[in-house]
C-alpha cells in the first residue's frame, strides 16, 4: 500500500511540477512580449511621425530597454547600450516577431517590427533585465519534489499504520478464535470512524459465533437426550425379550413398544429434517397460492376427536377467507402445532378460540384456557427440545420441537409470531404475515 501511494504521489508531483513549469514559463513570456511589443509600438509611433531617430532612441526609450534601427540589413541607428550578437540575422525576419532568448543568468526578449516609414526596415527592441525567474523556480521544484515525496510517504506510513494496526488485531484475534475460544474481543477505538465500525461488528460476530456454538452444543445435548430415551427403551426390550424364551403375547408385546419408541426416533428426525430442509434462499421456489381459511377448517377437522374427548369448546370470533402466495407444507404444520398445543395444554371443559383475518396483513390467533407458560420460561419455548417441564415429563407427548417449527416456518415467511401467557389461565399465539 506504501509502495502504491509513494508511486502516485511521485507521478503526481512530477505532474504538478511540469504543469506548473509550463503554465509559469507561458505566463512569463507573454509578460515580457507584452512590455517589450508596449516599448517597440510606441518607439515605431514616434519614427513615423517624424521625430529624429537619434532623439527617439535616446530618450523614448524606458530604463532596461535598448534599440536598434536596420535599413538595407545594415544598423542605421542604435541606443547607447544596445548589444546584440549577429543582429544582422535578425534581417531575414520579414514579419513582426518576438524572440526569447534564455541563458544560465537571465533571459533576452527581442522584439522585432518592420518599418515602413520613413524607409523600409526593421526596429528592433531589447532588453536583458530579466530574472531568471523560471530557472529559480525549476531549481525550487528539484529541491522541493523530493522532500515533499518523504513528507507524503511519512504521513502516508503513519495513516497506514494507523488504518492496519487493528486490521492487524482484527487478524490476530481472528487467529485466535476457536470453537472453543470465543472470549477474545477486540478494544473498540474511541473516534467513530470506519475502524470503530469494523470492530465492533467484529465483536458483534464473535458473540454471535459464541451464542451459535453454545446452542449447537445446547442442541447436540438435546438430540442424545431425546434419542437415547427410545433407543434405551429399545435396547432394554430386547434384551429381555432374548434373556429366555417367552409366550407369543409377550414377543407381541416387545413388539408394540420397540414399533412405539422407533417411530418416536422417527419422528424427532422428520422433525429436525423439517428444521433444516428450506432457508430464505429456497423458501420462496415452494410458494404457491394457499387458502389459509380452508388449510384451518382442514386442521381443525383432524383434531375433531380430540376435541370431543376433552369436551374442548371451539370458539371462531372472526374468520374470513384469506389467499397468500407460501409454503402450503410447512403453514399446514404451523396450524398443527398450535392447534395441537392448544388441546394438550388445555384442561378439560375449557374453551379454544381462533381468529383470521386481513387487515393490511394477516392475522392468525389462538386462544387456549391452558396451564399456561410462566413469564420468564415464555421466551424459551421456541428453543429447540425445550420444554416447560424440567423433568420431560412424557404424560404430555412432545419433544420441544413444535414451537421452533413454527417460529421457523413464521421466519421463512417474513412474518412475526407473538406470545403472551398467564399461568392457569391461558395463552395466546398471534401470527403476522
């Protein structure tokens, strides 16, 4: 990066020196053109109106300025200072003319204008009083170029060092993280510029990181747990089962409950394949137009029975039919798993109310009368293999995937899911699409 900015800089500067050289030298020249075509003009109004040459030479001339007059390519009159090399070269010039002669000490401006009265020939104005200003300035701008190079690259090394240095600790960190090590951070730099922006969405990944692998491990946990429930009861049956030879009912027996825990396993990887299958990239390829109020009466026609075996009353306060372009899979398993919910939760003899509706967006509601979720538990339930009950209490059959389903499936839709709850008095679930 050094390399770079001291090679721009270089061009650069060369670029400046030779645009400002240029643009000083033409400014310059045309100065001196001006004064001298000034001096030669009102020496030639003179001559022509008929003023003594000899008078108008010596004493029409300003301070610094010398003149010559050339008729037949011979000087016929000349001031008292006047010297120029070989001014009989100058007679070949048939036009009005200005020359610049540059030496190491000083310039040379000639001025040359043809005569026409009172005889054909040539006036010819000079000056040598010049500064060698340009040749000061060149000299300056050598000098000059390379300590303002150094200045550049000095402060260029301090602002790149500066801008690296926590790239340098965002590197160094990042070395050090592991799945782990997640307790390094990086100090945040007081000044809000882009580095304090870089850093802290840094630190703002690391803990993000840390939070993802503690819910994998979290996670990791609570798959062996609910796996190793049904493979132990498994494992147990056989072993029984082969310990001596038993009664036909008693292999039927074994039997009903290794089919029971296996479809139990069966369903927690449906569940957790479910879980991973779409992602906001693929979701939307599945959309397809969906009767929400058609998929309700649907699901709510499946859990008829169990609605009559806890003499469960449905209450619909407001429904009204409602079309979106989604997921026909996984919404038919939101509606599921809330309705299912409602009903293990709900006592007896207690009441379920459900709303949709569309006003802007879409409204989904369940209302139970059920055990409730105490208020600090109430954001937990959509972890993954959370459940309420510390001790997985299996009279309720569930394995805490349910809710993160559908708090997914809500996701991938763009929508929001809402809960409140009071215990022994119910909660409510609002779904906004």
């Amino acid at each position: 990066m050094l390399f770079w900015f001291g090679s721009i800089s270089t061009i650069l500067l060369i670029l400046f020196g030779f645009a400002f050289y240029y643009v000083l030298n033409q400014s310059i020249t045309l100065k001196i053109q001006s004064q001298l075509y000034k001096q030669a003009i009102q020496l030639e109004d003179k001559i022509t109106a008929g003023e003594p040459i000899d008078q108008v030479l010596q004493k029409g001339l300003a301070q610094d300025y010398e003149a010559a007059v050339f008729k037949a390519g011979q000087i016929v009159k000349q001031s008292k200072n006047f010297h120029l090399k070989s001014p009989e070269s100058y007679k070949e010039h048939n036009t009005d003319k200005f020359i610049l002669l540059k030496s190491e000490e000083y310039f040379k401006g000639i001025q040359i204008l043809t005569l026409s009265k009172p005889f054909n020939g040539k006036l010819i104005v000079t000056t040598h009083k010049i500064n060698n200003t340009i040749e000061d300035i060149t000299d300056t701008l050598l000098t000059l170029i390379p300590v303002l190079l150094l200045i550049l690259l000095l402060l260029g090394s301090k602002m790149i060092d500066k801008i690296l240095i926590p790239v340098k600790r965002i590197t160094q960190t990042a070395n050090e993280i592991s799945i782990n090590n997640f307790s390094s951070t990086i100090p945040v730099p007081e000044k809000d510029n882009e580095i304090k922006a870089l850093v802290e969405a840094f630190n703002k990944m690391i803990v993000r990181l840390r939070e993802g692998v503690e819910n994998l491990n979290r996670f990791n946990s609570d798959v062996s747990h609910e796996l190793k429930t049904p493979l132990t009861v498994i494992k147990g049956e056989i072993e029984i089962t082969l310990r001596k030879l038993r009664k036909p009912d008693d292999y039927i027996d074994s039997m009903h409950t290794i089919a029971y825990e296996a479809d139990q396993i069966e369903h927690i990887v449906e569940n957790l394949l479910l879980l991973t299958k779409y992602s906001r990239e693929n979701i939307s390829q599945t959309f397809e137009p969906c009767h929400l109020d058609a998929m309700v009466l649907n699901t709510l026609e499946k859990y008829d029975n169990a609605f009559k075996e806890k003499n469960i009353q449905l209450i619909i306060e407001k429904f009204d039919p409602v079309i979106i372009n989604a997921n026909p899979v996984l919404l038919s398993i939101v509606f599921s798993n809330l309705i299912d919910n409602a009903i293990k939760y709900t006592p007896k003899h207690k009441h379920i109310t459900i709303s949709l509706y569309q006003e802007e967006k879409i409204h989904f509601i369940i209302q139970d009368e059920g055990i409730g979720i105490p208020k600090e538990k109430l954001s937990k339930v959509t972890d993954r293999f959370y459940r309420v009950d510390k001790s997985r209490n299996k009279k309720i059959k569930g394995f805490g995937l349910g809710l993160s389903i559908v708090k997914n499936s809500i996701e991938l839709h763009n929508g929001k899911m809402h809960m409140t709850s009071i215990v022994d008095r119910g909660t409510t679930v609002h779904i906004v699409l």
